[in-house]
C-alpha cells in the first residue's frame, strides 16, 4: 500500500511557487513584466517562484488577477499560501534556511534513499555519536555548547519521523569505513551500530553497506538523499550536502540520474541486507566493550 501523502510548510510554499510560476509561463509573461505590473522587484517575483520567498496571501491574489485565474483556483492558492506561513517544529529551530527546507521536505517525503561514504546519516545517528561528531567536524570553538544542544535536538527530533503513524521508507546505503572511522571512543562506536542494527527491524527500514573490498563506486562521489513524495503536486528532489552549503535538484534528468546511481549501489555494489548486518555485527565484536 503506497504511503499516504504528508505535507509542511515547506512543500506547501514549493507546490505554489511551481503554480505560481507555471500561470506566468502560460500567459507568456516575463518575471521582469510581471513585476513591472505589480510595482514590486523582479526579485521579489524570482524569489516566490523558486520558494526562496513565502507568498502572502494578498501576493497570491495579486498574481491571480494578473493572470486571470478562477475564483476556485485562487482560493485554492491563497489557502497553499496560508498553509505555507504556518510555523512547523523545525522552523522554530535555530537552523539555516537550507537545512530547514532538507528537514522540511525530508518530513514530508514518502521515499528516503541516502548514500553516504564517510557519516552515519543525521536519521541514524546517536546522541552521542553526534555530539562528537560536531566536535571534530568544526574548527575549536565555531560551535557553542549551545549551538551544539540545538543541533542535536533537531536531529534526534528528526528520527521520530522514523517510527510515527505514517513513516516514509528509507533506504541507506553507507560505506564500511563509516564504521571503521567513528568520531568518539570505543564506546560511542559500539553505540552507533546497535542503534544501526537495532533500526534494521524497522519495517520501513533498509541499510546497506560497502564493504572495503570494493576499493572504488559511484557512492564515493559524494552524500546525498533522494526525496519522493506521494503527493504528486510536489517535485521529487535530490540533496546534496557538502563543506560549501547543499544543493536542491529537482530537474526529473537530475533526479533520475542519482536514483539510477543509487539502485547501481544496492543492485551491483553493497552487500545484501543480511550480509550488511552481520558485517556491522563483526565491526562491533572488534571494539573493546570495556571502552
């Protein structure tokens, strides 16, 4: 049975940035007419269509007159964009705007698919493994004791998404020096894997690793999570995270293009499920339980 579909304010404010940029097209209009029309910046209008900006109700049904849309659907759009303006737990946060958009739509997806050759993903980690974490992957003092308490909270807060009433399906596939290189002592690293295994009984739930023998793959290139949703009024879309911010491709050739890297990985190079556990399983019996 396919998941029902979810929704935040975050793929609210992306489904009507699409309309909205969808009815400027179809009445052939430039962005730069548009706002000519509406004494607003071309900017502004730029913005509200890539979801870089939240629409107000009254934007919406200035742009609805404009183009001439129905009664129906301009109420239609002005309650997307009423909707968009609500405030969900991650944007009370204290996170950047990319990283609220990924929680946002990572809330709302149905299909989570996750490579990642060098971290255990923010949806598996450990508090603790976390934690140490942020203190090795930031310059000595960057990150207030603070900071790294709202951090935390958010990803833990994050994982609750995993076992609620209508959780999406993830599948990650890590490779095997993301155990054999844990941030923290022992004992963080004994941590990290029973939650790792403990999380592979999950339903929804598939991980797969690479092992070591498998010098060079695709996965290398880089993390990144594939986003789909059930609702269809909303772009499936890739992440990627990296040192100099992340990037949202929604493009279908982009998507398509990393789903077929990512089923490469699962179908030609990583272990099988089983397998994968009773690697991690072997990687656990390795480190010293008295650490």
């Amino acid at each position: 049975m396919a998941a029902a579909p979810r929704s935040t304010p975050t793929t609210r404010m992306r489904e009507l940035a699409e309309r909205l940029r969808e009815l400027r097209l179809a009445k052939d209009l430039t962005v730069e007419a548009v706002a000519a029309n509406l004494l607003v910046s071309a900017s502004k209008i730029s913005r509200l269509e890539t979801a870089a900006r939240r629409a107000s109700p009254r934007d919406v049904r200035d742009l609805c007159l404009l183009y001439g849309v129905s009664l129906d659907e301009r109420d239609r759009l002005m309650s997307l964009a009423a909707q968009a303006l609500e405030t969900s737990w991650y944007q009370d946060a204290e996170i950047d705007a990319d990283y609220e958009t990924f929680v946002g739509l990572e809330q709302a997806a149905s299909d989570i698919s996750v490579n990642h050759a060098h971290l255990v993903p923010g949806l598996l980690q450990t508090e603790a493994y976390a934690r140490a974490l942020l203190s090795v992957l930031r310059p000595p003092g960057q990150l207030t004791p603070d900071r790294i308490d709202e951090i935390v909270r958010v990803r833990l807060r994050r994982q609750m998404l995993l076992t609620s009433a209508n959780p999406p399906k993830l599948h990650v596939v890590l490779d095997e020096s993301v155990f054999r290189r844990m941030p923290g002592d022992e004992r963080v690293g004994r941590e990290q894997i029973n939650a790792v295994l403990e999380r592979m009984d999950l339903a929804n739930l598939v991980v797969q690793i690479v092992p070591q023998a498998v010098r060079v793959h695709p996965g290398l290139d880089g993390r990144f999570a594939v986003l789909r949703f059930a609702d269809s009024s909303i772009r499936d879309t890739v992440y990627i995270e990296g040192l100099l911010g992340q990037l949202f491709l929604d493009k279908d050739s982009d998507v398509s293009r990393y789903l077929e890297i990512f089923d490469f990985l699962t179908q030609s190079v990583a272990l099988s499920e089983r397998s994968s556990r009773e690697l991690l399983s072997t990687i656990r019996s390795e480190l010293s339980p008295s650490n």
